[in-house]
C-alpha cells in the first residue's frame, strides 16, 4: 500500500487488525538499540545470602528499580532529631487500664534515597534493614515498598536468580562495570502534561523501563503486548484508553489495563531540572520516547552526602545559620524534599534546593539551583505539618529551634 487516505487504512501487525490514521506529520523512524553503550546506569551488587552463597552481577529491584538514580522507599524506624520537639507539640501513646490510646507515628517519616547514594543494606533476622549511606550515616528502616520485596540478579555463574528478601544478609552497592552486558535499553523522552513538559529518563506506570519491557492493553479484536523498545509515542485518548504510535509507524488504540488508562500509577521521569517526577495520569498527556546517549548516571557521580547548611529567617525578623535539620528528620543534601504540584509530584535532592519559603499553612514557594521556581504542597516537607528546624551554628554555640510557622524563609548553602 503507497499512501493512506483522510480516512486511515488497516494493516495486519503481530496478528492484529490495526488502523493507522492519517493525524497529522508522519514521525521519522527511530531505532532503539537493546543495550546501551555505556552500560553504567544500571543497578549492579554483590549480594550475601544468609547460606553464604555469595552472587553478584546486575539487579533489578523487584521487577521495578533498575538504575542509580531510582529511589529505595522504606520508612524510617524513627527520627534520631525527633527529642527536639518541644513535649507540648509531641503526639506520644499512653495507656489507660492497659490499652495503649495514640501512637508515636509521628516520630517517623518516610525514607527515600537514590540507590546511587547508598553503600550498603544489611538485612535484620525479622526483615528490617539498615541502609548505610555512601558518607557512613546508617539508619534503621523497616516496611515501605522496598523492604520484603524479593532482588533479582543477573549473576554469571548462576544466569539469573530471585532472591528472596528474608534470605539476604547483605547488599553491597558496586560501580557497575563498564563492559557489561546487559541486553536491554534504558527508556528515555519527553512527557507533555497540562503542567508543563519534562525530560530525562522514564518509568512507565512505575514500572516499565527498559525497552524489554512490555506495554499491555487490549485491540477491538484481542490483547497485546509491545515491547517498549518497538513504542515512539504513547498518547492518552480518553481517560481510560490511549493511542500507542510504533516505531515502524503503526497505531494501536489500547484500553482496559493499568498501563493505558486511569489505573496508572504514574509516570516517572529523571529530570535533572528536578531530580525526579512523577506524574498523574490526569495530567498525562503525550510521551515520546527517543534513544538515550547512554543509560544514566554511573554509581561513581553519586557523590558522598554533605551535612544540610544554610540560613534561616523567622517571621519574626531574626535569622539564624548553621547546620540544619529539616521537619527533625532531613539533615544531609542526599535527601530528599519532597510535594505536589498541579498533579506531579517531585522527588528533589537538598542538593538541587535553593530556597524555602512557606505560604500559608498548605504549600510552600520552593527556587531551585538552576533557577526553576516550584509550589508544593501536600507533604511534610513543604506545609503545617512539618515538625520545624534545628539549626546548629556549631562551635559550641546552643542549637536553635525553629517551628515551621515562624520560618519566613529558609537559605540552603552549597
């Protein structure tokens, strides 16, 4: 067939009927290569069973995290900073006749770093871990998305094993070697959404990242399943289907699964604007995915963290500098501040922040290093609950403590 009409024509692909549609400029073919050529994105350790055996190679965290710069996501087992808040603003348990009336939830947070950043995760006989940061801090974690959940790894000697979460012993994070094979491509591209447009690296649905990965929806005649590497473009068409443009220019119009309607759980994108994003289906509208130069940031750019510094204003008029302690939790730049935005939520390195100023009770006006300008809210981070700032001016001086609805504003030093 030489051409198509207003009307579109059918082709037969993979055993399906597909109409391809005349809407629009035909996109150039692009073809996406099943590795990269710099293979150091990829997540790579050595991991200790609790037999002894000992396997290393390429893992893939879960069936989902596969690359430095995805986050491990547990949640802490409490605050070391949290004895700093005054007893009047503490929630404690206590018991009458022998119940216990509350909870001490609010002496944890949530606990989220970039596998880049981290060195080591030793593995408790009852499933908790302690993560040991590239920089020496160790915290204790327990639950949350990560922990429990079984590892994958490519080991040579052994092709490829999933482990078990209450068999591990250790995790030791390791450059991944330069010359490794790994078979697959890292996916990368531009999201358009209603708030604005990003690039960088992409997770599809949390989920699909690499170009072995496979998109699944259902045809008017059937299911199928794709291959991301075979996908240039995924459009969303109502809220509950989307139109998926090949690479060899067929259109597929696909419906009833997670991947391609409301049921997403979201689209994740490294930006390095922002550290990373992920965004809501109902603000989701048009990815297209072109070839990476490489596979991401290699473990060895993950610097070792730095104490949290900078300078804080009170509503009051008075300012205060030193090292800081952010809502009794956050003290060093590997971390993350975290909040909402039209939809997206944002995952950004203490590194990448410039400047706090909160706004009322619910959000906060976050500058960033580069200049980007962000309103958040929706997190402890950014709105009333957060527990306020310690700042240590050091040299023996009395560290001060500042609650969040006296901060004006809040001066990050790098």
């Amino acid at each position: 067939m030489n051409g198509i009409d207003g009307r579109g024509c059918r082709r037969i692909v993979a055993g399906f009927t597909v109409w391809i549609a005349a809407l629009g400029p035909v996109l150039p073919a692009v073809a996406f290569a099943d590795g990269p050529a710099d293979p150091r994105g990829f997540l790579y350790a050595k991991i200790t069973a609790r037999s002894g055996t000992v396997y290393e190679g390429r893992i893939r965290w879960d069936g989902d995290e596969a690359f430095w710069g995805d986050l491990f996501e547990s949640v802490k087992k409490e605050r070391p900073h949290f004895g700093k808040l005054p007893p009047e603003r503490r929630s404690e348990p206590f018991k009458i006749f022998g119940i216990t009336i509350g909870s001490s939830s609010d002496n944890t947070r949530g606990f989220f770093a970039r596998f880049g950043d981290i060195r080591r995760i030793e593995v408790g006989q009852r499933g908790e871990a302690v993560v040991t940061m590239k920089n020496g801090t160790a915290i204790e974690v327990k639950g949350g998305s990560d922990v429990g959940r079984p590892i994958t790894v490519r080991d040579p000697g052994f092709d490829e094993i999933e482990l078990r979460w209450k068999e591990i012993r250790s995790i030791e994070l390791l450059p991944t070697p330069a010359d490794l094979e790994v078979g697959a491509g890292r996916l990368y591209g531009t999201v358009e959404t209603s708030a604005g447009t990003f690039q960088g690296f992409v997770q599809w649905d949390r989920d699909e990242c690499l170009t072995t990965d496979r998109l699944d929806g259902d045809l008017h005649d059937g299911e199928v399943s794709v291959r991301m590497g075979k996908i240039r473009v995924i459009e969303k068409r109502t809220h509950s289907s989307a139109r998926v443009i090949l690479v060899n220019g067929s259109e597929l119009a696909l419906d009833d699964t997670n991947d391609v309607n409301e049921d997403n759980r979201g689209i994740v994108v490294e930006d390095p604007r922002f550290g990373r994003v992920a965004i809501d289906w109902d603000v989701f509208q048009r990815l297209e995915l072109s070839a990476p130069e490489g596979s991401g940031p290699p473990y060895e750019d993950f610097a070792p963290g730095k104490a949290l510094r900078g300078k804080v204003t009170t509503t009051g008029g008075e300012s205060h500098s030193g090292r800081l302690i952010w809502d009794l939790d956050e003290s060093e730049d590997w971390e993350l501040l975290s909040g909402k935005s039209d939809q997206v939520e944002y995952f950004i390195p203490f590194a990448l922040v410039a400047e706090v100023v909160p706004d009322g009770n619910y959000h906060s006006r976050v500058i960033l290093t580069g200049g980007e300008k962000l309103v958040l809210e929706n997190s402890a981070d950014v709105d009333e609950d957060n527990d306020g700032l310690v700042v240590d001016p050091g040299d023996g001086g009395e560290p001060v403590y500042v609650p969040w609805e006296k901060v004006a504003r809040v001066e990050l030093a790098h």
